[in-house]
C-alpha cells in the first residue's frame, strides 16, 4: 500500500464522485426516517454548494493508493463558520489513522483561516460516528429535526 494525501483544487471534485456515492449508500442503508431523500439525491446535487463558495473557502483533501482515490474529506468556510462537509474512507483503509489524519488537517486549516466555530453534520441514522468525532472533540450540541413529507 502506498498511500499518500493530497489536497486538490475545487475543479477536480469530481474524482470524488464514487466515493460520495458510496457515502451516500451508507446514510440511505443507515437512514431510518429519510431514504427517499438519499435515493434521489445526486453527486451534482450535492456539489451546488460547494459551487457557490469561493475557492479560497473549501478544502478538498484526497487519500489515494497507488493514484487510486481511496478516501476524502471537504472542508468549508461560510461567515467565519468552518465545517466539515464530507468525509469517506473506503472500508479496507479504515482503522489506519488515514480519518484522522484528515479531520485533523482539516481542523488545522480552518483554525488558520480564523473560523469562529467548526462543525461537523452527522445525517440521521449515522450516530454510530459520533464516538469518532469525540476524539475532535466535537460533541452533540443541539438535535435539528426536520418534518418528513
């Protein structure tokens, strides 16, 4: 295995697309109340965002073997507010230090660039990471419910 990580610019966010997919099949499989949303919800569709920040404010740092994206993270700046948006490893590189490694130098640039408050969103039926981001110190502040039509 010859990992290495690597930080992208925003014009190459497509090379995570499978990866977001696969993350996306997590939270429909683990989703108790919103599988219709995470059955229509597409790559692009989650790139509109992502579209509307500036370059300067989003981080997209890749974990690849052997030139092979294995896993992502994406960090955003929005009104001195920084957040974790996305973070996937492919299962066979887990539990390697490669999630904390990411989170971690996403933490460090949001710090760097100032952020008053860093967040992470954990989508319902996906607690099971909670533990993991414990280690960040990022704990459960408030529960947003939403009315499912």
């Amino acid at each position: 295995m010859e990992s290495k990580l690597l930080i992208v610019e925003k014009t190459q966010i497509a090379r995570i697309k499978t990866l977001w997919e696969k993350l996306n099949e997590i939270h429909l499989k683990d989703s108790n109340y919103f599988k219709d949303h995470y059955l229509a919800f597409t790559f692009e569709q989650r790139c509109e965002k992502f579209n509307e920040i500036e370059d300067c404010n989003i981080r997209i740092e890749l974990l690849l073997d052997n030139n092979k994206e294995v896993g992502y993270c994406i960090s955003t700046i929005e009104k001195n507010i920084g957040e974790i948006d996305s973070l996937f490893i492919e299962e066979e590189y887990r539990h390697n230090g490669y999630g904390q490694s990411l989170v971690e130098n996403s933490i460090k640039w949001l710090e760097l660039n100032n952020c008053e408050k860093i967040v992470v969103s954990v989508a319902e039926g996906h607690e099971s990471v909670f533990d993991f981001y414990k280690k960040f110190k990022f704990y459960p502040r408030m529960t947003y419910l939403q009315l499912k039509k």
